[in-house]
C-alpha cells in the first residue's frame, strides 16, 4: 500500500477533502499518516492507519511518504516543498494551493477535462500535482466539451464568487454582516412606499459605519458586492482574473502559440460557498444550440445543462441549489444578438467540491491505483 502523507486536514478544504474521502471509502486503499505543524504526537482521527499525528515541518518524517496530499495553503508550500526536493525525495506533491500551479514542472489537475495531460506528466516522471484555481475548475467543468471540440474562439467570465473563496473567516464575516443589516429591519408590517425608502437609508447607513466588520473583506459585501479578487497584476487585471487565461491554457495544455483568450471581470457576492459565472463564448463555428448542448452534456458524469426557461433555471441554475453537491449545472444557454456565433451560458458549481477538494481527492486516487 503506497504510503500518503497529509497536512492541512482540519482546515475548510481539507475537512470536504476528508469528508469525501470517508464518503467514498478512499482510506481503505492507502496507509495514511497525518501530520500537524502545531499538535505532532497527538492522537490521529479514528480513520487514520497510523494513530499518531507526524510534524509537518519534519523533512524526515514527510520523506517516508510516497505521496504527500496538502491542504495546508501557500505558505507551508512555499517553506517545505523546496526543502523536501532539496533533499532528494522523490515522491508525489499533490497541492490545493496555487504557489506551483505555474511551475513549469507542475501540472494543475482536473482528470475529467485533463487526464491525457495528467497521464502524460505521470508518465514522464512529473512529480508535482496542484489542484486549480477554484473560478477556472468549475468553468472548465461546466464547458468541457467545448474546449474538447475546439469549438472556443475566445470567452469572457464575469464571476460571482462565494465568500468561501476567501476561508472560513470570510464566510463567517459575511454573516455577521448580513445579521447587523437584517436587525435594523424586522417585519414586514411596514407596508407603505415611503417606509420601504426609510428602511434602506437606515440599510445604507448600516452598511458604511462602523458596526459592519469589514475585516476581511475591506468593504461590506452583505447586501453589496466587490468587484475586485485578490491583488493587482498587469494591465488592470487582478489576479484571479488573470488565472482565467493562464490556468485554463496550462490545464489543457497550450501554449502561447495556440492560447485561448479567456477574460472577464471576478466579482465577490454575498454567497457562502458557491461560485457561478456568467460567460459570452465566441464560437470558432455556427453550431446550433442542439449540438452544443450535446457537447456539454456528454462530456463528464456531472455538468447537467438546465433549460433555457425560467421554472428551470430558479430550481436547478443557482447558488442554493448546487451548494454542497458536485452537481455542474450550466444553463441560460442562447445564441446572443451580438452574432451566430456568439453564445450565452451561466454556469454554479460548489467552490468547496469541483472547486477544490475534488480534483486532489481523484488525483490521489489516480496516483493509488
Ligand atoms: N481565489 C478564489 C476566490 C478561491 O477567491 O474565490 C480559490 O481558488
């Protein structure tokens, strides 16, 4: 039994990652080891082969594992897997951080669009398997069988992202901001126009003092929205922004001579854990919408194209619907007035599944059998 190593198992990502794990019964085939940067020769979770939590920070001890799985964020990478290299292990580095997603010796995972790629790198001795941009997963899951039928000129995303892309801090900052707004308005019995004006001025003035926590945030985000993710880069792109032409290019394995361009504005919303995105896709042909449709549907176990009609969309096509399951929902699916080439589409998934936990969940598997 191939001996895994994993660090960051308590954390939001790494809690779905275990969940799943248990779920699926996944530790039955390894002999795993937990490790802990803080709490090593404490017990491990019942789940465990070895019943002993291992220092993080021991080289020694991760160089026993053939593969390490970790969910312990940029950071930990950035300090150990340098060392570990350095110090001549040779096993598998399967990461849910982005610090090598770039690296020219990595590969970014996502086996239902990118396994010839993943087998590949395997087979000519790639060692280091990063888990994607969470934004990019779930849109290159729910437009798979485009980008397998070359049928993508180019495609702009406009995001919706969770609060649950930033950590659970975020998630939870959100809430309390929703509670400071919602206890300024507590019935319904206002009835007449001129309340419902007194009720948002008093909303609004919540909203920008001091009793919102805006601590990770910066900004409120309950009953707002914040069209900037994560830090500058060039050309007024911010970087999440960015990862949607670099990621999705290095997930299918092109290069700068036949690079797809992928742009759009990343926007945070008050939802909990569920990123949608909506897309304008520049078709290279005139495919009629039954053809796409087939393309997208048939392409993995778990996009599901919801019908262009309003009953549909409201029960399948949103955030509440799809929040925990792995379900890809993409809908709103027309030709647009700008061209018959010129396709709408919208697009939920869970940032916390496809987004994250999945994809090094399945590499692992890959890796194992
Ligand atoms: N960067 C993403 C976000 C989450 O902020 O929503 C991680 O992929």
């Amino acid at each position: 039994m191939k001996k895994v190593g994993f660090v960051g198992w308590r954390g939001m990502v790494g809690s779905v990652l275990m969940g799943r794990m248990q779920e699926l019964n996944d530790f039955s085939s390894i002999d795993s080891t937990f490790f802990s940067t803080s709490q090593s020769g404490q017990a491990a979770p019942e789940y465990v082969t070895n019943k002993t939590l291992q220092d993080a920070n021991s080289i020694a001890e991760l160089s026993k594992m053939d593969i390490i799985l970790t969910c312990q964020g940029g950071d930990y990478t950035s300090a150990i897997h340098p060392k570990l290299r350095e110090s001549g292990w040779n096993g598998y580095w399967i990461d849910a951080a982005s610090t090598l997603r770039m690296k020219e010796n990595s590969v970014i995972i996502l086996d239902p669009v990118n396994r010839k790629v993943i087998d590949q790198a395997i087979d000519s001795g790639v060692k280091d398997f990063i888990g994607g941009n969470c934004t990019v997963s779930l849109m290159m899951m729910a437009l798979g069988g485009l980008f397998e039928n070359d049928a993508i000129e180019w495609l702009t995303s406009m995001t919706y992202q969770a609060a649950s892309g930033g950590g659970a801090r975020h998630m939870k900052e959100l809430l309390t901001q929703m509670n400071t707004l919602g206890q300024t308005f507590t019935g319904m019995d206002q009835d007449q126009a001129s309340d419902i004006l007194e009720v948002d001025r008093i909303i609004t003035e919540t909203m920008n003092s001091k009793s919102m926590d805006t601590t990770c945030f910066s900004a409120p985000l309950g009953g707002s929205l914040i069209p900037w993710i994560d830090s500058p880069v060039d050309l007024g792109q911010t970087k999440e922004e960015w990862k949607g032409v670099s990621e999705t290019n290095k997930i299918l394995g092109r290069n700068q001579d036949n690079l797809i361009p992928v742009d759009g504005t990343c926007v945070r919303v008050g939802t909990m854990r569920c990123h949608s995105q909506a897309f304008t896709i520049k078709l290279k042909k005139d495919l009629s919408i039954e053809e796409i449709e087939k393309m997208i549907s048939s392409h993995n176990d778990w996009v599901k194209v919801i019908p262009n009609n309003p009953e549909a969309t409201r029960t399948a096509l949103t955030p509440a619907a799809v929040s925990g399951n792995l379900e890809i929902p993409i809908g709103r699916l027309r030709k647009m007035n700008l061209g018959d080439r010129y396709l709408n589409a919208f697009t939920c998934g869970d940032q916390l599944l496809w987004g994250a936990a999945e994809p090094v969940r399945r590499m692992l598997n890959i890796l194992v059998n």
